[in-house]
C-alpha cells in the first residue's frame, strides 16, 4: 500500500493514545475513516481533530469484545464506504496480577478486549479486505507478545495469542491481496498503565501510582512516532514491526535468548513472590 489517499481505513480505540495519532496521520494523508472506541467523548474528541468532511468519516461507540457490536460496526462501513482496505486493531487494555490470583472475570475481559476484539476485526472485515486490490489487517501485539513478564501472566497470553493469530492468517492469505502484519511496540506513552486494572505490582511494595510513575519514566516513544512506525511498515508491506529500541532488545531476547531472557528479566525487576 503506496499511498492511503482516497483507502477506506478502520482504526479501533481511536479514541486516545496510539489509535488517535493513526486516524490524525490517515486523515492528513487523505484516507476515508471509519474509527471506533469505547468512550464516547474521547472519540469525540478525535473526531473533532480531524480534517475530513463528514462524508469522508464514519465514528461509533464500539465495545470491540462484544461480536454483535462489532458487527454493526463493519455493516455501517459497508454502509457508507462499500468496503475497507486496511483494518488496524488497536484497541486494548491490561491487569497487573499473578497468574495465580487473576480472577476468571478479568482475565475474560482482558481476553475480550485484547485478542477477541482481534478476533472480531479480521474476519468481520476480512471479505471486504479480500474484494480491495491491495489491503493490509495490522493488529497490535506487544513487547509482551514477545517475553513473558511477572505480573503481566493475562496481558502476556493475549499478546503471544495475537502474535500466533497473525502469522496463521498470513500463510493462510498468502495468495491474497491482503497483508496481516503484527506490531509489537514497546513503552509508548499512552494511558494504558493509568488505566489498568491493578492489583500486584512485580517490585515489592508497588502501587498503581508508583507503576503508572515507572511507566512514564521508561517510556520514550511517543504516539505520534508510534503511529508513523506502524503506517510506514503498512507501506512496506512489513510483516512483523518493532518501535522502540525496547521492542528490538526484547526481540532478540526471544529469539536468541528464549531459555534464558527470565533470568534478565529477573535480574532487572527483582520480583518478591
């Protein structure tokens, strides 16, 4: 995909963060829009900051878990633009919490969220991607798609379930005109942590406040550079993105590591269990 001009694009939770520097970023460059999130204010605000006439935008409240909601979500793209060529799933959220204490609740939440939402977005969308001349679903894995972290057990199994998910559907599209690509950032400064559900930090006596205050102090890319990794590795045809040097150390720890990256990991978060 050259250019996005007159591409009929899907941005989930685009309402903040990530999801709202790539429908600015799109629009700018001349794509029809079709973005949804959760909160309807924040999405709001999106809307309000782009440059696009109303025919050329399409904005719903859209809890991404939730199948039928996804559905009209993909039925009033149809509606109003007869099809899409690129769908980002981005919308997502996390839990600070052991494995073993993880209530089944928030672990189906986040599952909801992260991977179902996923789920959702590539085969509600996918017959219109397979009718578009050169098309591209980009879903949002993690550093932690890569790595397995203490405390992020639920968050970790979405990702790494993101990651398998993508690269299954690419063998399987390999005779398409559709590209599935999985990005992988690292510390991006978004409100993630802020509004994770918390509940055991990995250092001994941290808080929410404290991890939110560790979160901001190691995250140095931010959304607006996120945006622009992702949009030029959907150019490229890219099939696997990292940003942040954070993301390309991880990764090779994963591949060249992968018996012994836990005991860096270890080493540098200290970890009281």
């Amino acid at each position: 995909m050259k250019s996005f001009k007159d591409k009929i694009c899907v941005v989930t939770g685009a309402g903040s963060g990530i999801g709202r520097a790539l429908a600015m970023k799109l629009a700018d460059a001349g794509a029809k829009l079709a973005i949804s999130d959760v909160n309807q204010e924040t999405l709001d605000e999106t809307v309000g900051l782009l440059p696009l006439s109303e025919k050329d935008v399409l904005a719903m409240t859209v809890d991404v878990s939730v199948k039928e909601q996804m559905q009209a979500f993909a039925d009033a793209v149809e509606d109003k633009f007869g099809g899409s060529d690129l769908v980002i799933n981005n919308a997502g959220v996390t839990i600070a919490q052991t494995v073993e204490e993880t209530s089944y609740e928030d672990f189906e939440w986040l599952m909801g969220i992260n991977f179902w939402g996923v789920v959702h977005g590539t085969k509600l969308f996918l017959p219109m991607l397979k009718r578009s001349s050169d098309a591209a679903v980009v879903s949002i894995s993690s550093v932690f798609g890569l790595v397995g972290i203490p405390t992020q057990g639920a968050y970790n199994a979405s990702k790494f379930a993101v990651k398998g998910y993508t690269e299954a559907l690419r063998l399987e599209l390999k005779s398409t005109n559709v590209t599935p690509i999985t990005v992988h950032p690292g510390g991006i400064k978004t409100n993630i942590a802020k509004s994770a559900r918390f509940y055991r930090g990995a250092g001994k006596g941290q808080n929410h406040q404290s991890m939110v205050a560790m979160f901001d102090k190691l995250t140095f890319t931010t959304p607006d550079k996120a945006a622009d990794t992702i949009l030029n590795g959907v150019k490229r045809k890219q099939l696997k993105v990292l940003i942040g040097k954070d993301a390309y150390l991880f990764d090779w720890a994963s591949r060249w590591l992968p018996g012994s990256y836990h005991k860096i990991v270890d080493r540098i978060m200290r970890p009281e269990f």
